[in-house]
C-alpha cells in the first residue's frame, strides 16, 4: 500500500476519542465526535462533487478539480473505514484478490448461482 494511505489512515485513527482525539483541534476527531451519519452524509457530498466535477470538466478541459473531489472522497471514505475498524490495506487486498478476473465473467456468474 501506499506510504501516504499509511500514514493518513494512522493519524485518522489517533483521532479516534479512545486514543484522545479532539474535535476542538481536529477536523477528523470532529466528524468521529457526530458519528456514523455525519460521515456517511460527507460520502454522499464528496461523491456528488466528484460527478460535478466531472461533468464540469467534459466542459472545461480542466480536470484538475476531478482529482481535487477524488482525493476528498478518498480522504471520507477512508474515515468510514477506520469507523468500521477497516483499513486501506484491506480495500487493496480486496483489488488485489479481484485482480484479473473480468466484471462481465464475475457478473455472469452471480446469474448462474
Ligand atoms: N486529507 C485530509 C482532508 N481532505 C479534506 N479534508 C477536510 O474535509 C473537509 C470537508 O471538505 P469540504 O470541501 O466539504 O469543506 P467544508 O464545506 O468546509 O466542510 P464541512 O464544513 O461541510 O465539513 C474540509 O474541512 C477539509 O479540510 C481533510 N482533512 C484532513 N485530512 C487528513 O487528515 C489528517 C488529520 O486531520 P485533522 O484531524 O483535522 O488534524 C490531516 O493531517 C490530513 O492528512
């Protein structure tokens, strides 16, 4: 995994209240502090920028703000992983496990269980 995954998912988990996390002084802490809906409603704002800036850059040319908004909702959904007691090295390992096997084949066979 990346080292920046790492060490973004290690500060996001010091932020957690058991480990003293303080909403007054951390954004992260904050967003533990209100809890499973305060973070899901962060994914949803993320995910909807991101289609906006897509959308906008098919327009512009600029894709820059597409990064910008992938980064942010990376950045949430990485703090719904530490929430869960996941971590990024097990969403990797998931895309490593899926690696070379085709979505049309994995989906014909969901059909034929
Ligand atoms: N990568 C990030 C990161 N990306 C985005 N954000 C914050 O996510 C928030 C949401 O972005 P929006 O564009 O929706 O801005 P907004 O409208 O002001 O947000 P809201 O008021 O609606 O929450 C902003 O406050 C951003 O600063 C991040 N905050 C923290 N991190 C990482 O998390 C670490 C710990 O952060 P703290 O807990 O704040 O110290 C940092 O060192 C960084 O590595």
């Amino acid at each position: 995994m990346s080292d920046i995954l790492a060490r973004v998912a290690a500060v996001i988990e010091s932020r957690k209240p058991e480990h003293g996390g303080d909403p007054a002084t951390s954004y992260v802490a904050k967003l533990f502090s209100k809890g499973d809906d305060a973070i899901l409603k962060k994914i949803g704002e993320e995910a909807t920028e991101t289609v906006m800036a897509a959308k906008d850059a098919r327009v512009s040319g600029d894709a820059s703000k597409v990064l910008y908004e992938t980064a942010d909702l990376w950045f949430h959904t990485m703090v719904l992983l530490s929430q869960f007691g996941l971590t990024p090295q097990q969403v990797i390992d998931e895309l490593g496990r899926r690696e070379g096997v085709s979505g049309i084949d994995e989906k014909a066979s969901r059909k034929e269980q």
